[in-house]
C-alpha cells in the first residue's frame, strides 16, 4: 500500500553505490528502516542532501508491515533544513541524531514525542542566539519522554542528586551513581533552560563539556548505551 508519512532522519548508510539504507522516526509508524534507491549523478546528490540528519522530511514508501526494510518512493522536505550549513548546528545535529537512534527503541508511533521533536528541531533551524545550549536542553526535556525525567521538585540547596533514581536527595546515598552537592546543582540548573531562552545561560567550553558529560551519565544508567562517537567533536567544538 502506497502511504506518506512525515519523518525524522536519524541516521543513513550506503547500501551499494545507488542505495541507502534510512532510518527515520515517523509520525505514522514510529521508528522505521528504509532501503531508497537513488542512483546515481545531480539528482542523487540532491536525494542525499534531503536526508541529512534530523531533516524533516516527508518520505512515501509501499508499506508493508511485515517488512524489515520498506521501499521509499520519494522523499520531500517538509521544513527548510539550514542545519547542515552551519558548523554548530551541523555538529549537534549529527550528536542528536546518533543519540536518537540509540535511545529510541520502541517502533510504536508515539505522537506527542513526534510533535517535540519537530517543533525543538524547526526552532532549532532558525535560532542563532544561544544555539550551543541547544543540545543540553533538548537532552534534559527528552528524557521525560523515556520515563525518567529528574524530579526537580525535590532539589534543594546542597542536596546530592541521585542519579539512579532521577530525585535530589539530602544524604548521600549509599550506591556511586550521584552527583556531589556543587554539580547537582550546575545540573538543576539546566531544567530552567527552554528553547526560547537559552541565550541567557552562559557557560564556557568546559563547563559546557562537563554538562554534557554529566546528562550522557545520566541517560547511560538508565539506557545502557555504547559509546557515542559523535561526543568528542562536540566537546571540542564551543567556546
């Protein structure tokens, strides 16, 4: 059956020289694999550049639902992607889309998180202003889609954060997954960030750095996954 769906590129690999291999988070079906046939030439080069990553894009497919891998008919771009040719956005959107596919697990369509991500990502094209803390808010506001959310009603001053159980504690627990007193609250700190003011949270590389590191903590203990590959470039890439 011919249908269209909107998507979310996460990640593309060649298959051979004239076919890709698209994974995509849709609006319809959830996560899916594609195998798109492009060819070869201009219009080839024109097909890749529409499937860079977190494009939003609109792919018709024949459907199967037994299939591993649906067939893609044609692709068409649902938002204006600027992402690419800016060196931060472009390096983020890389991070994002490798972290996306390591956390997104269940196929089921999951409407709500389908709107946040298109609606984070389209600001996210069109911001300049505090778009190095792009990221780190996107990551904090994600995970309460994945179920664990950090409860900040619980912080308070000089409180230790509790990493395993996601809630701000006054006596240090007696497990190693924590956050001593000075860094739980560098990291309640980046619940007050939303996407329309993150120009005012001002971090240096490092400290930068290490909120990343401390949110890639977080989500591993409760995901359990690999190494990300695309961190490093990012750690290196603000100022």
């Amino acid at each position: 059956m011919i249908e269209k769906s909107n998507a979310v590129i996460l990640h593309v690999t060649k298959h051979n020289d004239t076919t890709l291999i698209v994974n995509a988070y849709t609006e319809k079906y959830g996560r899916v694999a594609y195998l798109f046939v492009i060819g070869s030439g201009k219009a080839s080069r024109m097909k890749r550049m529409l499937l860079s990553p977190l494009s939003i894009v609109t792919i018709e497919c024949d459907y199967r639902a037994k299939e591993g891998l649906q067939k893609i008919r044609n692709v068409e771009a649902l938002v204006l992607q600027q992402l690419q040719f800016d060196a931060v956005k472009g390096s983020v959107a890389l991070f994002l889309s490798e972290f996306l596919m390591r956390v997104i697990r269940e196929p089921e369509p999951y409407p709500t998180f389908f709107k946040f991500l298109t609606d984070a990502i389209s600001l996210y094209n069109l911001m300049e202003e505090g778009k190095a803390n792009f990221h780190l808010c996107f990551l904090f506001n994600l995970s309460s889609f994945l179920g664990f959310y950090p409860d900040t009603g619980s912080f308070q001053k000089g409180a230790y954060f509790d990493m395993l159980n996601g809630e701000f504690v006054t006596s240090r627990p007696t497990h190693n997954h924590i956050l001593m007193p000075g860094d739980a609250e560098k990291f309640m700190l980046l619940s007050r960030m939303n996407f329309s003011n993150l120009q005012l949270f001002k971090f240096s590389r490092d400290e930068r750095r290490e909120a990343l590191e401390r949110m890639v903590e977080y989500y591993r203990i409760h995901q359990g996954f690999s190494e990300l590959k695309s961190t490093e470039v990012l750690k290196l890439l603000f100022d």
